[in-house]
C-alpha cells in the first residue's frame, strides 16, 4: 500500500486556539490578529456576554453560504448584489442540558432562507444554489452529520 506523505496542495490548513473560565473563552485566529469571544445563555452556564457556540455555528453557516455564493457565482458567469440570510434551528437539549442517554445532541432541522439580490434568473438562481451547497464546506458540515437542512433561495424583490 503506497501513503502519500505530502498533503495536496489544495488542502489549507486552520489553526485555533482558546483561553477560558466557566463556559466563556477566547478563541484565537492562527496567523492572524483576530480574536472572537464565547460564551453562554444562563441556562448553559453562561452569563450571555458573547454569542455562544451554537451561535457561531449557525452564523459560520450563512456567513459561509455567502463567501461560497460569490466563488459560486463567479464561477457560473453570474453576478450577486447582495445576500440576505435567515436562519432557523431546532436543537434538542436533553442531551446537552439534561445529560438524557439517548437522543440526538444535533440540531433537528436547519432552515435556511437566503434572499438574493441578483439579475440572474430562475434557472441560474437555483443553479447557484445548487452549486454553493454543494461547494460550501460548513453546508457540507451540517448536511453530511445528518441535520434535516432546509434552504430556499428567492430574488429580491
């Protein structure tokens, strides 16, 4: 069996890391200045002073639905204005709150609705959807673990 040692180069990379007390941190942006903090909901354990991670999370997926939506559309020929993202997420807390033994600790379902500034039209709207879940590696994320994601896409109006 051959092991290739070397990684491809199209593999990038990204480090973290984090400081904290309690459920609140600061996580740090290897190779880079930028710094975000953490934290909870009081029912977690927190004192609400920064978005939590499951903020962050469901934030990392629209925000990268767009960085993914403009390589997408650049691909395709197509030129976007603008993106509006809402999302919305179901999350059972039997498991994460309760420490219940069985049970799902992922989201349920995921909704998102992006609403799309753009003079592209049905067919290339729904093609850049298409393309952007497909590409969009925090998409991947949440579809491939098993989440029920839902997205429409619509022209603004």
């Amino acid at each position: 069996m051959a092991v290739n040692l070397k990684p491809k180069a199209t593999v990038a990379t990204f480090t973290l890391a984090s400081d904290g007390v309690g459920v609140a941190q600061t996580v740090r942006v290897g190779g880079s200045a930028h710094t975000f903090n953490v934290d909870a909901a009081p029912a977690f354990g927190g004192s609400d002073a920064a978005p939590s991670p499951i903020a962050y999370a469901l934030g990392a997926l629209i925000s990268c639905s767009q960085v993914t939506g403009q390589i997408a559309a650049k691909a395709l020929g197509l030129s976007v204005d603008r993106f509006h993202f809402d999302v919305n997420a179901d999350l059972d807390t039997a498991i994460l709150v309760g420490g219940a033994s069985e049970g799902n600790a992922n989201f349920e379902r995921v909704i998102v609705k992006a609403l799309v500034t753009t003079s592209a039209s049905d067919a290339e709207l729904r093609a850049l959807q298409i393309e952007t879940e497909r590409r969009c590696p925090i998409y991947q994320l949440f579809a491939r673990s098993g989440v029920d994601i839902q997205t429409t896409w619509t022209r603004a109006s």
